[in-house]
C-alpha cells in the first residue's frame, strides 16, 4: 500500500502535515499542556482531538460526574487577542454539533456536561494554562 501513496505522501503523513501543506496539529504542545493541567485538577482526559466528520473536539474530559469538553485555544505571549477571542460563535456551533455526535456515540445523552476553554500562553520559555468553565452552554447561550 505504501507504494500506491508514494513516499511524498506518506514523508508528509509522518511529519503530521496534510496535502495541502498545513499543519495538521500545530496546537498540540498546547493541547499537551492543557491536558496536564486539567489532570493535575483531578479531571480524567478520556479523549484528544476526537473527531466525528469534519468536528472536532481538542480534549473530552470527565470532572466528577460531568462529560467536559475542552476547547484549547494556544497564543504566543504578546500576541494580538486573547486566545478565548477565537472562540466565535460560529466555532461554538462546530463544537456542538461534535458535543452531540459524541453524546450520541457513547449513550451519554443523560449526563451532564459544560464546554471549558483552556487558554494557554507560549511566552517561549514555558506554557501556562488558563481554565474557564462553562464558557457556553449546548444551545449555544453563553453560561
């Protein structure tokens, strides 16, 4: 089968890049620092990057009795806008419809969750987390 790809495809397929070029996972240091802290808060990281079609959610969590799913938005210090600023509403409707499939997916339709926002900041030297809970609720209202 590698023969079929071609070793271009398949180079670009181990250094995590698309075809297009992209970065596929250029926000994992970020994600990886956010998972750390949140278990460092007692909470369980029971998925990364899930994905269901074209959403995606970065970490689903359980705090206690609650399904968490996290958003992780990474900034370099300095940068213009905060990191919780990319978070739109249009974001927020992408991260329901991936919310619902997974409920769906895994019969949790009857425990409760929240959507979190993890913050990280890049100074360069070190990455620090920031935990907002509840940022929006699953009819897209903010908390």
């Amino acid at each position: 089968m590698l023969s079929l790809l071609g070793m271009g495809f398949f180079t670009k397929l181990l250094s995590g890049r698309t075809m297009g070029g992209r970065t596929e996972h250029r926000g994992a240091p970020g994600e990886d620092a956010a998972a750390r802290y949140l278990e460092s808060r007692g909470f369980k990281v029971l998925h990364r990057n899930w994905r269901f079609h074209q959403w995606e959610l970065d970490l689903v969590c359980r705090d206690r009795d609650t399904v968490v799913f996290v958003e992780v938005k990474t900034r370099r210090a300095g940068s213009m806008g905060a990191p919780g600023e990319a978070l739109t509403r249009k974001k927020q409707a992408r991260l329901i419809k991936a919310a619902s499939h997974y409920l769906t997916e895994h019969d949790l339709w009857d425990e409760p969750c929240r959507f979190d926002l993890a913050s990280v900041t890049d100074t360069g030297a070190a990455l620090t987390v920031e935990l907002e809970e509840n940022v929006f609720q699953l009819d897209g209202q903010r908390a």
